[in-house]
C-alpha cells in the first residue's frame, strides 16, 4: 500500500493517481524503475498508433498457470481475455468484456471495496512493452488526468501490474452518440432541433473544459461520445491520440501521418499539417452538429482519399435544404465553424457556443418569403445579393413568393403542425449536393461546355493500365481500374492516379495534377499505415507545370518522377509504415500516352 502525499488515503501499491482525491502518486510501478508522476510529466507526446493494426494471436495456453520461456522472459507474444472473476490490481473484478481490437481489451468491472462499475482498458500485453505503445497510453492518462469536468469521463486511475498496462475509467451505462444519430435515421425522424442543441452544447463545454487545461482532442466524433441513459448527460471520452496544446503547435511529437477519422477531419489535418492547435476540435464540432441536424456527415465517399479531398476543398452543404425546420442562423454558424481556413473559424468553444445561443433563439426559416433564400456563399459578389433584393422589392410580394420557392425546397403539405423534414438514409455512395446559388434564380446563359467533358470515359495506356476518366467538380479524375499492377504503390482501384484541369481559352490543353505514390525500397512493402503519408500531388517538374494535351486520338499526359532515398521511408521490418521528405524531392516529366479503350 502507498499514501497520497495530498490527502493521506491509503492506495494500491501500483496506481499512478490517487482514487479519493487524483493527486498523482510517486509509485515505482507505473513505467519499470520510473516513478508514475515522472512518467506523466516526461513521456513524449503520443505516437501515431492507429487502431487496425492486425490482432496477434491468442495463447491457447491456461491463463492461471505461471509463464514459461519467453513469457517469463517479459517477452509474451499473446494473452488470453481475462475471464469473469479475475482481479486487476487486487481490487478491480471484471464483470465481462465490452470490446476489443488490435491494441487492447475493454472490460467492465467492479471496484470491489466500493461496489462501483468501472471500465478498464488494457493494452495488450505482446503490445504494452513497447515504448510507442506505452506512451500513446500514457498519453491519453495525462490528458484525462488534467480534465475534471462532468461532459468528460473521468479517469480514475493507471495501473501498472509487470508488463500489463492498464486504464481505469468511470463506467457510463448509455450509449454513444452514433447510436443515437443512426436510431433517429433508421426511424426517418431527425433529431429535434432543441434536442440535438442540449447534446451538443454539452460536447462542446466538454470539449472547451479539455481546451483549459491545455488539451487537443483531435478525433471527435459521435463514437467518442457517450449518453448516460439515466439523465442524458453527455460524456466525451477517447482522448487516446490528443495532444497538448503546446506540443501540438510546435508540431512536437511521434506523431506521423494523418491522425484522426476522416469524416470529422479539419483541412489542415487532412493535408498533414503538423502546427495543429484547438481549430481542428472546433471544425470537428461543426461536422458534429451538422451530423446531430442532418442525421448524415456533410462529406462522404467509396474512398478515404476523396472524403479527405473534399474535406479540403468542397463547400459545406446547407443544412436548411434538408430540413427547413431548422433556422437558417445554424448555417451561418456551420459555415463559420468548418471554414476551410482555420483563421476564418470560431477562435475558441466559447465563441462556437455564443453563436450556438444566438442560432438556438432564432426562428425557424419559413418558407414563402425572402427570409428562406439562403445566404450567399462565401466570396459572392455583394452585387448579386443586391440583385435579387431589389428585384423582390420591385416585384412586390407575389414575386417574393416565387422569387422564394424557386430557391428554398419544397414546403410541406399544409396541416395545422409543420410536417417533420424527412430522415431516410442517404442512397449509397451519395454525395451531398451544394446549396443551390443564388444567381440561379434568374435564367442565365448556358454556361460553355468544359472540354474535360470530352475526355470522359474508358483510355488505356500504352503498357496497358486501364482508367476510367471521371469528372468532379471541375476535375477529371483518371481513376484505377485494377489495381493489380499498381500494387506494389498502394493504389486501390477507383482511386484516382491523376487529374486534368481545363486552362481558359484553350481547348485541347490542360494542366496536370500527379498523385503520387513512389515505390518502396527493394525488398519492402508498404504497411496500409502508410497510404496517407506515402502519398505527394506534384503539379510541376523541373520546375515548369505538368501539362496534357490532346493529340489527335490520343492524350499525352505529363506524370512526376521521384527517386526517393531510404531515408524518405520510415520502416517495420519489411514493412514502410510512413514516408517523410517526399515533397522537396527532385522531380523529373515523364509522359504517359493514353488511348480509348474500346468498350
């Protein structure tokens, strides 16, 4: 036993925090021959350790029998699942497994001394010896340490028992919030408007609580958080990848690649930007919301890579053409809360939930009169708005009525309570449409046809690579049709290996974007770890633009070499789990002769 040297309660000789009072402990258990709070305070910043990695094999072997050989070694390859019964650190009765993956264990268990529900997450024991593994740990125990709010699960204590290390975390019977969303979708009925505020508003106050004390979420998302079903109070829990604001600024830490859930990624997290700060939690919550309104996330795909590119580049959809129920102030705050640069975003959760207060005070858009049209989208000529303004006040309000029908949906059928917006699962691989603009409301010119239209559909090259020339947005995208010669990089079929842009005035000449994967070094293989940093788009060579043109029948497209030395790979073995330095490699043009492909 040990005593906290703060309140003097008496604790368990391999804790790290106190369980009366959370004062750290100075225990030699927590890290082998360091004491636990030494630990807390100079483990380096997390690693980038993602969650799929493979599962290792499971001992067949008697848990209850004492470890031979390399086990006894402190070596052990696998672990059973603890059984019902078994005691963690003497105290803590596991009740049953709630879930598993490639790094760890969740239970339920129960304090025994005082009758309590816990969670306990334990990292693999073939995984806990490693330093990276041991510090990602660590690492979401200091964030959790620093937090005491009642929107965050709060941890209760780290135990350290020989090469197993484990968190123990308050227990929310519940559900998450995913669970929630997806219930309201299945029933078509959404969420209603003063329901999805209450959750949300808790999010961000927990979210604002972890921001005080100076920590970075960067992976929230409606799976990281929880309903207590006995009074709806919300938790926010999984802080497993966050990082301290100062670290996360600096770009400090083993952090490589992309961390987070592509669907509720910022911008500047999805190009690999390093200098991340609290605006990555902030456009996080704006999809939330959007998700909590809408019952769908703003931007979805077949691929990771296009969501990420749309999360870069493609505006955010209205929430108000889906549900006209909600008032269009809520647009307003989205289209703030998820800017694409950071600089134009909410600076802090305390500004996203004054702007919350004021949306949640708004009425309801009301379809029929001016108040419907939505807002301009960013960069709109001031002109335009004044355009259709002064065209409703001329035209008096018959105008208006049309002017309005033409740019809001469809209103309901008339019954004496507003009908509630449908709901249903969006179709499969359905993108979301933008908002229509507001100088459609006129009947412009028909707009001239880009040239890329001519380009879509089937080409081979000359060494027999098939693509499929598909346009998006003002992209042609040449997408893999089988990947199996472009395994050894990493591509996946569907996945675009480079696109066109149309140059003004020119009809048969383009502009070339390269996404590039380089090969790895003889005798190695990329890991799937490594397919968003392992990745470069080049638009020159040589220092001049990559260029296609049209040549007759046949497209002559300008590509990017690389030669990458070993250091640009970041290696496992035989396997590249990462790339760094690809950017500034020198690059030369090759060309690429592509033909139709007969169909």
């Amino acid at each position: 036993m040990a005593r906290c040297p703060k309140c003097a309660a008496d604790a368990a000789g391999n804790v790290a925090f106190c369980g009366a009072c959370g004062a750290a402990l100075r225990i030699e258990a927590t890290v082998p021959g360091e004491p636990a709070a030494a630990a807390f305070e100079a483990a380096p910043a997390v690693a980038a350790v993602p969650s799929t990695l493979p599962d290792p094999p499971r001992a067949a072997a008697d848990p209850a029998q004492p470890p031979t050989g390399d086990r006894a070694a402190g070596r052990r390859d696998s672990v059973a699942p603890r059984a019902p019964g078994a005691l963690v650190d003497r105290k803590y009765e596991i009740v049953r497994l709630l879930g598993e993956g490639g790094m760890g264990v969740v239970y339920l268990a129960r304090d025994v001394h005082t009758g309590t529900d816990v969670v306990l997450k334990a990292v693999r024991a073939e995984l806990a010896h490693r330093a990276d593994i041991r510090d990602r740990t660590l690492s979401e125990g200091r964030a959790l340490a620093r937090i005491d709010h009642p929107n965050v699960v709060p941890l209760k204590a780290v135990v350290a028992d020989g090469d197993e290390l484990w968190l123990v975390m308050q227990y929310v019977e519940g559900q998450s919030l995913d669970a929630t969303i997806a219930a309201h979708v299945a029933a078509g009925e959404p969420l209603a408007v003063d329901e999805a505020v209450r959750l949300f508003r808790q999010v961000v106050q927990g979210i604002a609580a972890a921001h005080a004390e100076g920590v970075i979420h960067r992976d929230l998302k409606p799976a990281n958080i929880l309903v207590r079903r006995k009074d709806g109070v919300v938790k926010v829990t999984d802080f497993g990848i966050a990082k301290s604001t100062d670290d996360a600024r600096e770009g400090r830490g083993q952090t490589k690649g992309i961390i987070g859930s592509v669907g509720y990624m910022s911008p500047e997290q999805v190009t690999g930007r390093r200098d991340l700060d609290e605006r990555v939690d902030i456009y996080a919550l704006g999809v939330l919301l959007y998700e909590l309104l809408v019952g769908r996330v703003p931007f979805d795909a077949d691929s990771d890579y296009e969501i990420m590119r749309m999360q870069a580049e493609a505006p955010l959809p209205r929430v108000a053409d889906r549900r006209p129920d909600v008032p269009r102030a809520f647009d307003a705050l989205l289209q703030k809360a998820c800017a694409k640069r950071r600089e134009d975003r909410f600076a802090s959760c305390a500004e996203l939930l004054a702007a919350l207060d004021e949306a949640a005070r708004s009425q309801p858009a009301r379809t029929g009169d001016d108040s419907a049209a939505p807002s301009a989208p960013s960069g709109s000529r001031p002109s335009v708005i004044l355009a259709v303004i002064v065209a409703v006040v001329a035209l008096g309000a018959g105008a208006a009525v049309a002017l309005s029908g033409a740019l809001s949906p469809a209103p309901p059928p008339p019954r004496a309570t507003a009908a509630r917006p449908s709901f249903a699962p969006p179709a499969a691989n359905s993108a979301p449409r933008p908002a229509p603009s507001i100088a459609a409301t006129s009947a412009p010119a028909t707009p001239p046809v880009s040239p890329l239209h001519a380009l879509e559909g089937a080409w081979s090259s000359e060494n027999g690579n098939d693509f499929d020339a598909v346009l998006s947005g003002d992209l042609l995208e040449f997408r893999i049709v089988d990947d199996t010669p472009f395994a050894a990089q990493g591509y996946r079929s569907g996945e675009a290996r480079f696109t066109l842009r149309a140059i003004a005035g020119k009809q048969d000449d383009f502009t070339v974007e390269d996404r590039l994967r380089p090969m790895p070094p003889v005798g190695t293989a990329y890991d799937g770890r490594a397919r968003t940093t392992c990745f470069e788009t080049f638009t020159t060579a040589a220092g001049r633009p990559l260029a296609a043109s049209l040549e007759g029948s046949r497209l002559r497209v300008e590509a990017a070499k690389v030669e990458p030395t070993a250091a640009n790979f970041v290696r496992e073995g035989d396997k590249v789990v990462s790339c760094r330095g690809l950017g500034p490699l020198r690059t030369t043009a090759i060309v690429i002769m592509l033909s139709r492909r007969p169909k």
